[in-house]
C-alpha cells in the first residue's frame, strides 16, 4: 500500500497512484511473458473496498483466474507425478 501524507493534492495523489499501478502492471506483465513467473495476479482495491472484498482487475492478463488456474495446474502436475 502506498502511504502519502495526507496534506498532498487529491490529484498529485491520484497520479501517484496511477504511476505506481502501472509499475506493478509492466514488472508482473514482463515476468509472466519472460517466463520468469507461471503466472500473477495483479488486483486493486480502495482502503473502503477492500475491507468488503471488493477489487478491481486492471489486465485480464494478470488476472486472479489466470492465477488460479495456473496454481491447480502446478497441484495436478505435482500429485499425478
């Protein structure tokens, strides 16, 4: 979680935010495609939000299904091995 003081413009605030999304987005997308990482999972979600459970996905590629489906798929390798 990124923490700015609270003083900072809400835009400044957003933009920062947005910068660092879209680090997180290009560093998981570049592990993935390198083959570096089976698989990630990119999800976000506001302080409010999240305590509901609510989140949002910002690349289907990075997405908890792909996630989750790559997790069964290294649990089914593992135990039929």
């Amino acid at each position: 979680m990124i923490s700015l003081p609270a003083d900072i413009d809400v835009e400044v605030r957003k933009a920062v935010q947005r910068f660092w999304m879209t680090r997180y987005e290009l560093l998981l997308t570049k592990l993935v495609r390198e083959r570096l990482y089976d698989s990630a999972c990119l999800l976000l979600s506001s302080r409010n939000s999240g305590e509901s459970g609510e989140y949002e996905e910002p690349s289907t590629e990075l997405a908890f299904r792909r996630l989750l489906a790559s997790l069964v798929s290294q649990a089914r390798a593992i135990t039929t091995a």
